[in-house]
C-alpha cells in the first residue's frame, strides 16, 4: 500500500490547550542556574512550574540530551545521539555534576539501561551490553545487530530511527523500532518488522516481534510488577473517520484532514504491552472523544477504544478496529511522548508511585502541544490519570525555551529531566 503523506497548516481557531485530568496545584518557581550553566537558552531568567515546595536547578548542559540511566556507581548516563556518545554526570557537592564522555564514535545513540553492572546501549543499527566498571563501560557484546536504519538500503527517508531498551526480570531485552515515516505500512512485513517492539530472548537470539503496528514507541519501561509499558508518538494529518459533518460543515466530512479534528486526534497511547498485542497503526486509530466524530467533544484518556483509518483502512478489512483492546492510558494528541520511566517508592507522597513522562511537545498543532513533565499514578499495576509535575516551558504564543525528553529518579529521591532542545539536564528536588 502507498504511504499517505499530507502537510496542514495550523487552525486559528483550534480549541485550547486542555489540562491534564487530576493535576496537582502547580506554583511558578524560577530555575536555578549555577554559575557557568547559563548558556542560552538559559542566559535569561526561566520560570517553571512544579508542586509547591518543590525547586529545579540546572544539573548540567549537555548537547543533544535524550535518554537517562543511573549506574550502579551513582553516576548519571545520558544519552546525546546528535555527536554519537554517551555522557557521564558525577554529581558534586554543589548540586551540579562534572562531565566525561564514556562512550564516543557510536551511531546515533538512544536508550541505555542497566542490569547490575551490565550497560545496554541502543543504536540506531544495534543494541549492544557492556561490562561498566570504574566509570568505564568496556568488552562490548552484541545483543541484537541489523536493525533497520536510515543506512539500510532503500531507507534513507527513515523517519525515526532512534531505539529504546529495556531488559525484563528474566533477561529478555525489548528494543523499540520505529516506523519508516507517517504512513508506512511495508514496515509491517519487512524483516526484522518496523513499527514494532521486539523480544530477544533471554541468553540471546534472534530478535521476535512482542507488541506490532507500534508507530514509534520511543517510551519503553518496565513497571514494578514486570510488565513491558511503552508510550507512542502516533500519526499525523488524521483523515476525519465519520461521514457526518464536522463542527459547521453542511455535508459529510468524512476522509477530509481538518486543521481542528487533526489537532486532537489520534491521541498518543500509553499501554502495557503482551506477547502479540496490536496497537493499530496505521489502520485504527485510539479516540478518546466522549461523543465521537463532534468538535469539541470531552477526551477520556483512560481505556481509550479504537476507531478505523479512514485512509489507510476505509472498510475495515485491513483490521478489524473493534478486536483490539482500548489503550489504558494515553496523552492528548501531538503530545510526542518520549522518555518513560517508572517511580517505586522514590518520591513522596502522592508521587511515591507511578510513571513519569517526558512531553516533548508537538509541532502539529495550533497552540503547541506544551512540553512538559507528565506523572501517572501507579496502583495494583494499573497506571491512573496525567497530571502535570513538571510545566512552564512554553509561553502563551506558543515559544519554548526547553523540551524535556525523559526523567528518572535518582539515589538523593530527585527527579533529573534531560532537555535536547535546551541541551540541559535539571534535578527537581521535591522538599527536604
């Protein structure tokens, strides 16, 4: 099937930006920028918003910073794949860190995880596991090679190349790979399969599909209880999917792309995967409109069902959009979830446990999606409602200064949030 690609414009008259249900009262607080951090787009004065009693400072400034890890050492990794390294943070005395590469000349780096003292690093082409010790991480073994990137013959124009890793309590390692573009449904049936999360199998092997028709589920953790959750970034330039009109149309507006319609919908999921589960892409599409198909409907995001693609999928013969499951949570459309990490008891209170989502924030969409740092709370391994931890990084008009991409939390029961766009990473301390 022919790839859909379409470009809107923004809509004037798009809906404003709605609140994450449940949101704790968040208060403004300005960033604290230790001496020598202050580069732009930190050399003016930032305001965030946090829990009240909460602070965030500039831990330090790295380039390009995506995906996080702590080591086993109580040195933070980071992951900076537009120079190709991975980055190690030691924390000092001042609140801030001292800076060393530890790895260099990779491709494209993304997700890193530990087991022990075993790294997992993530290529765009492979994963890889190193022995860390003494800040070096050494003896490199190949876990999975070959995965499709924009190297790989005919995939120049490869969308989204960046992988995640997990690993499972039983050693099976889970690699993230996106989809090649918007609507690309060849990924489905390409070897090894695009558009999917894949299992090597403990001890190794070749790599098996676990979750498919994931479009780039660049989120990839495991809860407390062991299950394998990722956190999507879905399609773009929806077709509307009802043939009844839209907002003031006369006439049906089914399979046209409406600035409006587009801003809200799909909305990005937020799943706990099994063996075989199916997220729909590119032929169903999860909404979250209480009345369906009606401008300015009310959003549930918790077991969000799914309805056809219109473009992809007109008479459902592709897949049949009512056999699969609803998603348990998902994000407003053109969130662009990224880093997902899990909290187990590292936080007080209310945040003691839960998830923690790094919003990127979308570009299509008029006002901006806000990027943000996003808490979902964890309860008999169910996750409940978005509430915002962490805001204030976009403006009315819809600038930014940052876009966070993931936060975990550290040994000192701080949550650190790396920022590519700002080439940051913060410590937000809740209150002593």
């Amino acid at each position: 099937m022919t790839a859909v690609a379409l470009v809107v414009s923004a809509c004037a008259s798009a809906p404003a930006e709605p609140r994450p249900a449940a949101s704790a009262e968040l208060v403004p607080v300005t960033l604290v920028v230790p001496d020598g951090l202050g580069a732009a787009p930190l050399d003016a004065p930032r305001q965030v918003l946090v829990p009240d009693g909460w602070t965030m400072s500039v831990f330090a400034r790295i380039p390009s910073a995506r995906l996080a890890a702590w080591a086993p050492d109580g040195a933070l990794l980071v992951s900076a794949p537009g120079n190709g390294s991975v980055v190690r943070l030691t924390p000092d005395a001042n609140g801030t860190a001292s800076v060393a590469v530890l790895l260099s000349g990779l491709r494209q780096p993304h997700g890193i995880t530990f087991v022990g003292s075993t790294l997992y690093v993530a290529q765009t082409h492979r994963v890889d596991a190193y022995a860390y010790a003494d800040g070096a991480a050494t003896d490199p073994r190949p876990v999975v090679t070959g995965l499709p990137d924009n190297q790989t013959p005919g995939l120049g124009g490869y969308g989204h190349v960046l992988k995640s890793v997990a690993v499972g309590a039983d050693g099976s390692v889970y690699v993230s790979v996106g989809s090649v573009g918007n609507v690309s449904p060849d990924d489905l049936t390409a070897t090894p399969p695009r558009a999917s999360i894949l299992r090597v199998p403990p001890g190794g092997g070749a790599p098996e599909p676990f979750a498919t028709n994931v479009r780039n589920g660049t989120g990839l953790a495991i809860a407390p209880d062991g299950a394998v959750w990722t956190a999507v970034n879905n399609r773009d330039n929806i077709a509307y999917p009802f043939d009844k009109p839209y907002g003031n149309a006369t006439e049906s507006s089914l399979g046209q792309v409406i600035p409006a319609y587009v801003r809200d919908h799909p909305v990005e999921p937020l799943a706990k995967l099994t063996p075989g589960r199916n997220l729909g892409w590119p032929y169903c599409n999860p909404d979250a409109d209480v009345d369906p198909g009606v401008q300015g409907s009310p959003q549930d995001f918790s077991d969000v069902p799914f309805v056809r693609d219109v473009q992809t999928n007109a008479d459902g013969r592709l897949l049949d959009c009512a056999t699969l499951p609803p998603l348990e949570q998902s994000l407003p459309g053109h969130s662009a979830p990224l880093g997902l990490s899990f909290v187990d008891g590292a936080l007080p209170g209310d945040y003691a446990q839960g998830a923690l989502v790094g919003v990127h924030g979308s570009w299509n969409a008029s006002p901006p999606r806000a990027p943000e740092v996003s808490f979902f709370p964890w309860h008999d391994g169910e996750l409940g409602d978005q509430q915002t931890l962490v805001g204030g990084f976009q403006a009315a008009n819809g600038s930014r200064w940052g876009r966070p991409v993931a936060a975990v939390t550290g040994p000192d029961h701080a949550v650190y949030i790396t920022d590519d766009s700002a080439g940051a990473v913060y410590r937000l301390a809740p209150p002593a």
